[in-house]
C-alpha cells in the first residue's frame, strides 16, 4: 500500500514568510509525528496526534510552529513568520497504534525547507 | 533517555567489506530500541525493534545485537554492497512513543 507522503519535497522562502507542510500517512495509521533534522543534528522530536488531538507539543521550538490534523488523517505544520534557524528537513511518521515503544513508525521522505 | 550516541560519524569501506557501527544510549529506563536505515533522498527505512537483552535481529546481510545492561547496540553489515550507502540511525526508547534518535553513523560504500 501506500506510504507516507509529504509535499512539498523542497521549499525557498523569504525570512517572515509563513510556510505550511503537509503530510499523509499511511491510512489506518492513528499516530503521527512530526520531526526535524537540522544540519549537523539528529532527528528532533516536534509533536505528536494521537487521532486529531496532539496530547505531546513539547517539541515546538516556539510558538511560530503550529500543527493540525484533520479526520484521523492528513497533518499540516505550519511555521509562522520564518527565520534562517527553521531551515532543516521536517519528517512525518505515522504508526499503527499509539502510546507504543515498539510500534515501527514508518517515515515520510521529508520535506527541505530553506529559509534565505 | 537523552543522551544517544552513535560511533563513527562516517565511515567508507570498501565493497565486500564488513563493517559494524554502535550505537550507545543510557541503559536505565530502557525500554526498545529501533533502527533504521535512510538513504539519501529517501525515507528512513525501518530495520529492527528490539527489545531484550541479548537480542539478535538480522535482515538479508545486516544483523543487530542489543546489550540493555551496558546501554550500547551494535549494527553489522556483511559484505558490504554500494547500495548499503545510507545514514543509519538509532533511536532507544523508554517506555514511550517518543523516539530519541542519534545523530546516525554514515556509511560510505565504495565500488
């Protein structure tokens, strides 16, 4: 079946400019997560949806970064008024259940962001 | 679990070399350990949970081991082909969802 998708693959902004990046998981998939790797990092946890809700946002760098998920389903992340230091890959996941150590989350491709 | 380090770096090695690469994290609310392989451009592809000590997981030419006590598990690759060229990750976890990764080892496989 089909995996997760992200779009878009690549994005140039201007500083100040809000972008939105979306994400579809795999259907049935309850959780999604969404990550950042920025140069030279590891992966960093951003927020976690257990369905629509995201009981974990603890990983939001600010409060520029906002996130929703609709329908059990599609996820938006949404950064407000860029800065240079948002340039990174983001990631989705998605996993089967929820709240669950060994459950395999299964990644997108990412999308760039390059902040100028 | 905060601290996840994975050693080296970077690493190139010939085709049909083997090679191994660890990764080492707290070993105190330890609870499963992930690894996954991401090649460039691509998504991370899932290779293994484990979640015991001693576990031994392997898939085609890659294998893993897990020491839970020591904290530290090790990624093996025989026989290293071009197409094993991929940063590989670890993420342990601790009872939780959430992922730590570390920084990942890059492997470098030369025709």
């Amino acid at each position: 079946g089909a995996g997760v998708s992200q779009s878009p693959s690549n994005k140039v902004t201007e500083k100040g400019k809000d972008v939105e990046l979306r994400c579809d998981p795999i259907s049935g998939h309850t959780a999604l997560y969404w990550y950042r790797q920025s140069l030279g990092q590891g992966l960093e946890f951003l927020i976690y949806f257990q369905g629509n809700s995201a009981p974990d946002k603890s990983g939001l760098p600010s409060d520029r970064f906002s996130a929703e998920r609709t329908g059990g389903s599609v996820s938006t992340l949404t950064i407000q008024r860029t800065q240079q230091e948002d340039s990174a890959v983001y990631l989705c996941a998605s996993s089967l259940d929820f709240g669950s150590s060994t459950d395999t989350q299964y990644f997108g491709p990412g999308t760039r962001l390059t902040v100028l | 679990i905060l601290n996840v380090e994975q050693s080296p770096q970077s690493l190139h090695v010939q085709e049909g070399d083997s090679t191994n690469f660890t990764c080492s994290f707290p070993s105190s609310n330890f609870y499963a350990l992930h690894w996954y392989r991401w090649e460039t451009a691509k998504s991370p592809e899932a290779l293994f949970v484990m979640t015991l000590n001693g576990d031994e997981k392997k898939k085609g030419r890659i294998s893993a081991t897990l020491n839970t006590k020591e904290g530290y598990s090790y990624l093996y690759i025989k026989g290293s082909q071009p197409e094993d060229s991929a940063t590989y990750l670890c993420a342990p976890t601790s009872g939780t969802y959430k992922y730590i990764f570390g920084t990942g080892t890059r492997l470098k496989v030369l025709a």
